[in-house]
C-alpha cells in the first residue's frame, strides 16, 4: 500500500527523529501510516454518509467506515505503544 503524503511525510520525521533503522521498527512504524491512511479514507466516508447508513430495506445500520476507523486507531495505538517511543510532552 503507498502511503499518503501525509503518512509519508510523519513516516520520514518519526524514523529520523527517533532513529528506527531496524526492520522490526520499520514494519511497525510503516503500519502506523497505513493505519493513519485508512482512518483518513473511514472519517470521509463517516462524513460523506453519516454514522448510521440504511441498507436495501431502509433499515438502519452502522455505517462500515465506522469498523474500520475504529480497528484503523486501535492498529496505530498499538503499533506506537510497541514502537516503545520515548515521547516528551510539552507543557506550556
């Protein structure tokens, strides 16, 4: 899967500022981005056709996009949290 500029672009600043240069790294960082990508596809489908979509009885349903941008933050959460980064909050 190509990743999006975005995703490219937080993909080049996480490698080099953290210094992944281990396959492990790299395959977990990698699905970060593509999870980042497909949250972006779901949230314009949300958008685009709600939360709640009718299928061909009317009936109302979860929209699908809604699965996926869940199971998309779980898969970055848990690719990030094993990525073991040493992250420094900033505090105004």
């Amino acid at each position: 899967m190509k990743l999006s500029r975005e995703s490219a672009r937080l993909f080049d600043r996480i490698k080099s500022e953290y210094g992944i240069k281990d396959e492990a790294g790299i395959l977990l960082l990698r699905t970060v981005c593509e999870s980042l990508d497909l949250m972006r596809v779901a949230e314009k489908e949300i958008k685009k056709n709600g939360i709640v979509v009718y299928d061909r009885y009317k009936q109302p349903k979860p929209n699908p996009a809604c699965q996926v941008l869940r199971d998309s933050k779980s898969a970055m959460l848990q690719s990030l949290k094993q990525l073991n980064l040493d992250i420094e909050v900033k505090t105004k």
